[in-house]
C-alpha cells in the first residue's frame, strides 16, 4: 500500500514536470528546509536542506507524510525526516539546485516504503 501511493506520487511528478508548491517551509524533526542559502547549521542539532526549489520540496516532504503517517510515530519520524533530508542533501553536493532534487527523495522514500512492507 506505501509503496503504490509513493510510486503514483512519483508517476503524477514525473508526468507533470513539477509538485505544487507548499504554502510554508518544512520545519520538524530535525529538519529544516529552506531557501536561505545563506544559512547556516554548523552544530545547530538539525538538518538543513538549502535549495531554490525549497517549497517544491517541502509540498514534497509534507505528502510523504501524510503517506507514511501511520508508520510515523514519535521515535522514527527522526529517522523517516533525517533520511528523506540526507536524500535532498546528497543529490544537492553533486547536483546544480535542479527539481530533480524531488525525484531523488522521491527514490529514498521508496526504499523506505520497501522496508517497511517486508
């Protein structure tokens, strides 16, 4: 059931070229997206996630928690969060700020539908 919900938000992204944006940035659980590359989180206790796609990004992350909120709960959300924000993190190191950035926390999201469902 994750996987095919992940999968369909994937194809919907993949097909339209974009996700509309968020309305707000997503802050929570050690994780902090923003557009402010100027920011910076040296020992500051959370991920931060830079990017001019940042409320693409955010849409991205909030419908994937509304996806996986019945496996979410007050311990792993640090782990679901850390992970989709370690994905963005990754593909941004090696990558010009491309919307592709979604399709790379997309796949994270999809490996973590796997486990999940073994």
């Amino acid at each position: 059931m994750l996987l095919e919900q992940v999968m369909e938000l994937r194809e919907s992204i993949v097909k339209s070229g974009a996700i509309k944006k968020s309305d707000s940035l997503f802050q929570g659980a050690g994780l902090v997206i923003t557009d402010y590359s100027n920011v910076n989180n040296e020992d500051a206790g959370y991920l931060l996630v830079n990017s001019d796609h940042a409320y693409e990004l955010s849409a991205l992350v909030f419908a994937l928690k509304d996806i996986f909120s019945a496996k979410i709960d007050y311990l792993s959300k640090y782990e679901f969060y850390g992970r989709l924000g370690r994905a963005a993190k990754t593909y941004l190191q090696n990558n010009p700020d491309t919307e592709l950035i979604l399709l790379a926390v997309l796949d994270e999201a999809i490996v973590m539908a796997k486990e999940l469902e073994e």
